[in-house]
C-alpha cells in the first residue's frame, strides 16, 4: 500500500506540478480561450495511462502460467528501468523545466489549440504511464488486492490536491527535498520490484536459481 501511495502523490504530483505550470503560463499571457485544449491534453493523457493499466491486468491475467511470469518479470524490469530513469531525470531536469514548458506552449499557441493539446498531453502521459506500469508491478509484489489500488487511488488524490493548493498559493513545499526523499524511497521499492522481476525468470529457468 505505502509503495504505490508513493508512486500516486510523486507521479501525480509531478503531472499535477506540470498542468499548473501550462495553466498559469497560458492565463499570464492571456490567452485563456486554451484552456478547453489543455484540459483535452490532459484528459487525452489521462484516458491512455488507465487503459495501459487495464491493458497490462487484463493481459496477466489471459496469460498461461509461463505466459503470464514472463510477462510479470518483463514488466517489473521495465518499471524499474522507467522509476530509475525517472528519479535521475527530475533531479536533472527540474530547474529548467518550467522554461521548457513555457517554451513549448509559446510555441504551440501560435499554432492553434491542436497543438496546445498535444504539447499539455505529452507533457502528462509520460507521467501517467510510468505511474501505469510501476503501479502494475507493485501490484504483482503484493500479497492483497485491495491494499495497494487504495494506496494508489490515495497518493492519486493528495498529489491533484497538493497540487491544486500550490497552484493556488495556499500552501509551500520545498519540492527539492519532497522530490528527493520521495526519489530515494522509490528507488528502494524498485529494488524490491527488480527481486520480483528476476524470482520470475529464474521460475522460467532463464536465470539461475529456482526453477
């Protein structure tokens, strides 16, 4: 449950940090009649990230045995590769990615909202993928249903309203250090994902071990 509760409110909370900053840029520069095509980006992002977590249980769950470890370990090595890169890449990239965004929707808004929508949906569905495919592997690890979709849907939920009130000025966070604290313990659960991800190919016999 702790783990996806983390992967919600660190995912969410970064896409939720990225849509405030299109939002704010597109209301300074007045051009508010493009909204409606950031909302479109964003839901767009949002309906293709649940569909992949669809996708990937509906998948598991059609699979034979050897099918479906095959495909549990591939994905548990995927998601820890996509958590890995994802933790490097914010500590990289952070302080210049409001620039970045800014310039990509000034860009976009002298095209037309098309673009805006495009620009505010590949913007947030890499969020939501990562969020997609990690959540699924954590899924994989735990011993309960229920447990870890709470966990999600909780961390889901404090990250949009983290992120609504920052937007809002109501409250301040130091996101170095949120993003750092959080980034270290996703590195641990990846770890214990990884374990998980090489249990199954060692039952398919492809790496040493039980089989």
């Amino acid at each position: 449950m702790l783990s996806n509760f983390l992967v919600g409110i660190r995912e969410g909370l970064e896409a939720a940090l990225i849509v405030g900053i299109l939002i704010a840029y597109i209301v300074k520069v007045g051009n508010r009649k493009h909204l409606a095509a950031v909302w479109t980006g964003v839901s767009a992002a949002l309906a293709i990230s649940f569909a992949t977590g669809g996708f990937l249980a509906f998948t598991s769950a059609e699979l034979s045995e050897r099918g479906e470890q095959l495909f549990a370990g591939t994905t548990s090595l995927i998601a820890v590769g996509l958590v890995t890169w994802m933790v490097f890449w914010m500590k990289s990239a952070a302080r210049g990615l409001r620039e970045e965004l800014h310039g990509k929707v000034s860009t976009a808004l002298t095209t037309g909202p098309l673009t805006v929508a495009l620009a505010a949906f590949f913007a947030v569905v890499r969020e939501g993928l990562e969020t997609a495919v990690f959540a699924y592997a954590n899924f994989r690890t735990a011993t309960s249903n229920s447990a870890p979709a709470i966990g999600l849907t909780v961390g889901l939920v404090c990250a949009v309203a983290l992120g609504w009130l920052l937007y809002r000025r109501a409250i301040t966070i130091n996101l170095s250090k949120f993003f750092t604290i959080t980034g270290v313990a996703l590195v641990i659960i990846a770890a214990g994902v990884l374990a998980y991800g090489i249990h199954e190919f060692q039952e398919l016999g492809w790496f040493p071990g039980e089989g």
